[in-house]
C-alpha cells in the first residue's frame, strides 16, 4: 500500500480550490494576525487572492453559521477555515462558547460534506493566545491552511 505523504511536502494542485474563511472579529486583533498567516500561507501555495473568500462574524459561535451559508453560496467552495480566539474568563461562558462552535463546526461539515476546519483557539491566557498568533512561535494559522489544502484536495 502507498503511503501518502503529508500535503505540505508536496506542493498539490490548487487551481480549482476556492478557499473560505470565516473570521470571528472578538479579539481582533488577534484574529486578524491568525487570518494574514492564513492567507499568506493559501497564497503560498499557489491560491490566487480571487480564490480566497473572507467573512467576518462577531464572534466564534457564530462561525459555523456563516460557514454554511458559505458554502452554499453560488461560489464553489472547496473547504472553509474558521477561525476565532475564545479566552477563558471567569464564567462557564467560555466552555458554552468552545463547545458550541466545535459542535457547529463538525455539524456543517458532515451535513455539507465539505471540509470546515477548526481554526479556533481557545486558551486559557491572553498570553497563551498572543503565542499561537506569533508567526515566529507556532504560527496556527498556516496550520488551518495547510488542513485545508491538503483536505480539499483529498475529498
């Protein structure tokens, strides 16, 4: 049996992928760091800027709603990354919104059957989101992209 390698040691066929991303606009400016790794990664790989359809929402509960109305959109989308930063905070508010957004998630892409990525960060520090934000430390969102690559190629 052939092994596969993973996508990012090969760079894979992008010219019929259309890519979106749905942005949570709750920590901003976080949001907007994770969003330009991920783009910059997409277009790294050979996506065009036309290929690439950004949405904003409030927040990360709102992601998966968003997401479907994406892809059932009259463009042709080939995966969706969502991405968000949900903080801890002192109120149970945090495992409602984490939990709910996962499950949404999950939901639009087994009943669309197109790939929608969990690109949201629930940490339990602003300090611990500013790291997976940094491109120089971890760099998550190339992480979403390269998930998002690799899945809508595979399906």
């Amino acid at each position: 049996m052939k092994k596969e390698s993973p996508i990012w040691l090969d760079k894979p066929d992008v010219s019929s992928l259309d890519i979106g991303i749905v942005v949570a606009r709750f920590n901003g400016t976080l949001t907007q760091s994770l969003l330009d790794q991920t783009v910059s990664t997409l277009l790294s790989y050979g996506l065009s800027e036309s290929q690439i359809h950004v949405r904003w929402v409030p927040g990360a509960f709102e992601l998966p709603f968003v997401a479907q109305k994406l892809i059932f959109s009259q463009t042709k989308i080939s995966a969706v990354i969502c991405l968000g930063i949900v903080i801890q905070g002192d109120t149970p508010h945090f495992d409602f919104v984490c939990s709910e957004s996962a499950r949404g998630i999950m939901n639009v892409s087994l009943k669309t059957e197109i790939p929608v990525v969990f690109g949201v960060l629930t940490t339990l520090t602003v300090e611990q989101a500013i790291e997976r934000v940094d491109p120089l430390r971890q760099n998550k969102g190339s992480e979403f992209a390269k998930a998002a690559i690799e899945l809508a190629v595979i399906s």
